[in-house]
C-alpha cells in the first residue's frame, strides 16, 4: 500500500504525463521495430509502420487469451469447462462485426433478414394459437346467458 500511496503521489506532482511516460512508450515500440526488422535494413518510416502493427497484432492475441481465460473461468464455475476447452472464447462474432471478420455486408443482412423471419414466424404461429383459443372459447355454451 505504501508503494502505491507513492507512486499516486509521485503522479500528482507531474505536470506532463505524457512526457513522463514517453522513454517506456518508444522501448515499447522498438521491441516491435526489431521483431519486423532485426537487421535494420528497412526504412525508418516502413519500420515504424510495421511496428505498429505488430503491435496492434501483440495487443489483439492479448485481448484474444483474457476473453479466453475469462470464458474458461465462468463456465468452469458453472460446471461446463470441457466445453470452454473446446472453443478459443471468441467464436461467436456478432453482426456488427461481420463486416471486419470479412463477411460481407449482404451476408450480415441475410443473417439479419433470417433472424426477422424467424421472429415473425413466430409471433404468427403465436396468433394462430390465440385465434384457435378464442374460436374454441366461443363454442362453449355460457350457462344463464341464453335462457
């Protein structure tokens, strides 16, 4: 707790944070500058380029595992880790993220317009019954009503 306390403190007296934290941001980057370019034969701006992306890469395979464990960890709660084994936690990607996962815009819309149909399928199955019901209702003799 002290620690903390300390380094809390220690950001309340520092004007430009960005500077502060600027040295640990460029290392950062060169991990990646070196991973895409290990003999520095690449153009500064080329390198940088690719550094960024392989970064954004390290950060999605970072974000790919927590969704993973996390997963993992709430069906294992409930029982059903065998399955979590089973499925890497990102299997399922919703409509608005088709497009990005290279589905194409008319293949969302058909998942779209499978679901409506689905929904509206149901909902007149649902008054058929109902109309059935009411029709049924209206045969039965009402006792006192007629004489």
């Amino acid at each position: 707790m002290a620690g903390r306390a300390g380094a809390l403190r220690s950001w309340a007296n520092t004007e430009d944070k960005a500077a502060r934290t600027q040295p640990a941001r460029d290392a950062f980057l060169e991990r990646f500058e070196r991973e895409v370019d290990p003999d520095g034969k690449l153009p500064e701006k080329q390198r940088t380029e690719r550094a960024l992306y392989a970064r954004h890469a390290h950060m999605t395979e970072l974000a790919r595992r927590s969704a993973q464990v996390r997963r993992q960890r709430a069906l294992a709660q409930k029982g059903q880790l065998d399955e979590a084994l089973d499925n890497d936690g990102c299997a399922v990607i919703s409509i608005h993220y088709r497009n990005r996962a290279g589905v194409s815009a008319d293949a969302a819309s058909a998942v779209r317009a499978e679901a409506d149909l689905a929904e509206q399928q149901r909902k007149l199955a649902e008054s058929q019954e109902l109309a059935e019901q009411i029709r049924r209702l209206k045969s039965l003799p009402i006792p006192g009503l007629l004489g």
